[in-house]
C-alpha cells in the first residue's frame, strides 16, 4: 500500500473504514515540541462526519489515543503513534456490494488488484475515513509551522457550480433529495514560508504538495497560481516583475502561486484542489456481476456524504502543511 509519505515528516497511514480503527505513525515531530490536544481536537472536528445535513449521518467523535512518542503533551522524539477507534460502522448496508462494483469507486480495480481480498466495508482502505489520521498528521504540522510563522489556510470556493456559501449549501441540499452528489473546489493559501524552500525538477514544492494533497480520496485535479488560465497569456501578463518591499527582495504579483523553479518565492502558495462527486450515490446505476459476468443494477446504500468538499476543507489544510513541514525540514538540514 503507498499510504507513507515524507522524508522529514514522515507519515505512514493504516486501517479501514469499518476496521477496528485507524491511525497514524509520525517520524519527525522534534523531541521537547509541545502538542496542544484542544486545538488537534477542534480541526479534528472540522472533518468529523454527521455534524449537519449536509454530511454523512455516521457519527464518530474522531478523537485520537496517542499510544506512544507523546508524554505529558510533549513529544519524546520517537515516533508518535495516535488510532482513531471506529465505533459507529454498518458493514450490512454494503452487502450488495460483494459483487457489484460501484461506478466512480474504486471497488472493480481494487477487487483485480488484491484478488477481492481487500476489505470492502465502507470503502476499506480506500475510503475517506482515512482522512481522520491524515488530519491528525497534519494538525500537528499546523501546530508546528505556526510555531515558525508558517501557515495553512484553505476554503470552498465552488460547490455544484455555486461560489456563493448559501447556495453552495443549497445544491448539496439539492442533490441530496435526489440521491445524488456534486463535487467542487477548496482553494488554499500558505503564508509565511521563506524563499527558497523545495527542490528543483520532481521534488518542487507543487510536486510535494501535489503528491500529499492527492492522498485525499475524491481529488482528481490541482492548480497553482494562475493554473491552467496561464495557458490563455501572454509571458507580459503572467511574469510577475519584482520589487523592493520592506528592504527586500519580492514579487509584485503572484501568478506563480508563490512557487517557481520548484521553490518558494516567499510569497504566498496559492493551489485550487478539484473534488469529484462522491461515487456512491442512491440512484439506480449500471454495473456488472463479476462473479456471473452479467450486467446488473446498483443502488448504493448506507450512509455517505452527498458532497465531500465541505468537510474536504481540513483536509487540504492537514495535507498541505504536511508537505510544507517536509520540505521546511529538508531545508534547514542544509543551512
């Protein structure tokens, strides 16, 4: 499984949806660093499911039991190790699913992948329930980028085709009565990261976060600074021309998104993430019986978000400063 990711902060992700629980392993949070639990537990539940009508009705507190790499709030310097216990799972309502795959998940490629020894409950390991760790993981890394003046922002700009917040709540209304989803974007903003962090060519920073932000299932695309409107300007419109601001060196302007060459330029990051539908959705859809090789009818049931981007929100923050903290890591081994 490619659930680890990192050379500094480095992350390895275990469990399923409906396993006994989740969690995290975390090389890198520096001996002596205090970890505020409140503030991990607030983000924490900026993600939590069946807080309103807008997410799944499944209820989990989401809140971790640090089993070791943590004494008295502050870090050892041996690996942190938090679960998440699942407590409110319905493995029954995806009985139907043994042999018919769900369109837009990924049930058919997992199933020839793993020989249909993969759990499929609740998605299994595929299932965005594992964003809960990958939050912990990145709260912390919020919690100690805060600490040198770095931080991590991120919001939904457009739900359904809606970019106004009462009508993006309202199009996942909609398509909730309908038994149906929509998906959408969260923009998100790094600030205060110094010039020069990251790496030429595969180890940029929009590589970096790229890489971290696509472990968030339900993403299919990402775009920094201009993105792909740069496409539609001329070199005059796009460069951004520098300045002297504050003594220093900077960009007066930011299509770049606060990256160049691979590296900060010591303005802000900017990147947009795309979210698909979530692919499990009440309505009559066409599928297969692998085992009979016929076509068959799905109607998924149980419980599921009509639209992830709401809470998708913290999640983009918690990948992002993971990355961002890897990569500062990386940095200040060379100075």
């Amino acid at each position: 499984m490619g659930s680890i990711y990192g050379q500094n902060y480095r992350i390895a992700i275990f469990g399923e949806s409906h396993s006994a629980a989740i969690g995290v392993e975390i090389e890198g949070v520096p001996a002596g660093a205090r970890i505020d639990f409140a503030a991990l537990q607030a983000f924490l539940a900026r993600r939590a499911p069946g807080q309103d009508a807008y997410s799944t009705a499944r209820r989990e507190a989401d809140a971790p039991e640090f089993l070791c790499g943590v004494k008295d709030g502050i870090a050892t310097g041996a690996p942190v190790t938090a679960i998440i216990r699942n407590t409110d799972t319905r493995s029954k309502d995806y009985g139907n699913l043994a042999n018919v795959p769900r369109p837009g998940h990924a049930d058919y490629p997992a199933e020839v992948r793993f020989g249909g020894h993969q759990d499929k409950s609740g998605g299994g390991h595929f299932s965005g329930r594992l964003t809960a760790p990958l939050c912990v993981a990145g709260g912390i890394a919020l919690q100690l980028l805060g600490r040198a003046g770095v931080t991590v922002q991120a919001r939904a700009i457009r739900i359904g085709g809606e970019t106004e917040p009462e009508r993006m709540k309202a199009a996942i209304a909609a398509a909730r009565a309908e038994c149906d989803s929509v998906g959408g974007v969260v923009e998100a903003e790094v600030k205060g990261l110094p010039v020069g962090v990251g790496d030429p060519m595969f180890g940029g920073m929009e590589n970096r976060i790229a890489q971290a932000v696509f472990g968030i299932p339900a993403v299919k695309g990402i775009e920094f600074g201009e993105g792909f409107a740069a496409a539609e300007l001329k070199g005059s419109e796009n460069n951004d021309p520098y300045g002297i601001v504050s003594g220093n060196v900077a960009p007066l302007s930011n299509h770049a998104g606060g990256i160049l060459g691979g590296l900060s330029t010591g303005a802000p990051i900017v990147f947009r993430v795309a979210f698909k539908p979530t692919p499990s959705i009440g309505k009559e859809q066409d599928s297969v019986d692998m085992s009979a090789r016929t076509p068959a009818k799905l109607v998924v049931k149980g419980r599921h978000d009509p639209c992830v981007v709401l809470r998708a929100v913290p999640c983009v923050e918690a990948a992002a400063a993971i990355a961002v903290y890897d990569a500062l890591l990386e940095r200040k081994k060379e100075l």
